[in-house]
C-alpha cells in the first residue's frame, strides 16, 4: 500500500489531519511521544559511540538540523544527554512543543544558529519573524545567517559558520 504523504493512509487535502487514518506511525499524531524518546535515545546512543570519546580529548560537537530534521535536532537537544556545543537549524525552526521557558534553559544552554535561503520557501519572511518574535519574548539568544539562495544546503554558508564558532570559541 502506497501512503500519499508518506504517513497517513488518506491524502491532507481529503480529511484533516485530526481524522486522517494513520498508516506509518513515524511522527504521527499516533504514539507521538514514544517515537520522540525513540529516537533521542538512538541519537544519544551514536552520540556515545562516535562523538563522547572525542569530545572528553577536546573536540566540540555541532548538530546540524536541516529542514523537518530541525525539529528533531531541537528534540534531541531538549530531552538527550550529549554535550553539545552548537545547534544550528538549516531551513528549519523550532518545533512547536519546544519549551522556551526560563531564557531556553531547556535548549541547556546551546548557542543557536538559523540558517536561512532568502528565497526559502518552506521559512517565509512572515514565518521568520514569527519564530524571532517567540525567540526574543522568552530571552533565547541566537545568531541568524542568511544567503541568497533558496531550500539548500549552501557551501557559501560555512566559511560564516567556522568565522562564528572561532569568534565564540575566544569570547569562553
């Protein structure tokens, strides 16, 4: 059987989502939480395995989120263990269930960095100053980087993301 968005069993512009039957439970509505723990669990498990060793010899560790994976690198960085010393959402913006509070407190003190095409169409301008807007209302300091450019990952955009890490490397 072929699901027309992947997940559920009807197509969004049939029924609502709220009524849509669910075929793949991935990030559904359907046992939503459960899925959450799942893969933060498998995200801290590769943390340990491949990153844990290098960072206790020095090495800092960067999550990158690129669209949807956005959410899930916020999740992570919310609910998980590693020690992380950047996020940066490509594309992307918090999920909505990210919990703000307390100046981020629950983002456990990670510098954040968007990074946005000025033509993105899935982050309009509108949407931008709706995620600054509940950025700023809850205290969260982050660095946003645009490029010209649309949906993409831009090698344009990394000599700003090494110039950003250097410089809040020497302000610690």
């Amino acid at each position: 059987m072929e699901f027309p968005d992947g997940h559920y069993l009807v197509s969004p512009e049939k029924v609502p989502a709220r009524d849509r039957p669910v075929g793949a439970t991935w990030m559904t509505r359907e046992d939503r939480e459960s899925e959450i723990a799942d893969y933060v669990e498998y995200l801290d498990a590769v943390y340990d395995e491949v990153a844990a060793p290098h960072v206790t010899a020095g090495a800092r560790v960067h999550v990158l989120g690129f669209s949807q994976a956005a959410a899930t690198a916020v999740r992570w960085i919310e609910h998980g263990r590693a020690k992380v010393d950047r996020l940066i959402l490509w594309g992307g913006a918090l999920p909505p269930d990210a919990k703000l509070s307390a100046g981020g407190v629950n983002l456990r003190g990670v510098p954040l960095v968007f990074v946005l095409g000025t033509r993105d169409q899935y982050v309009t301008a509108e949407a931008l100053d709706q995620e600054r807007a509940r950025l700023d209302a809850a205290h969260v300091p982050y660095r946003l980087i645009t490029f010209e450019g649309g949906h993409v990952v831009s090698r344009s955009v990394f000599p700003q993301l090494i110039e950003n890490d250097v410089s809040a490397a020497a302000d610690r």
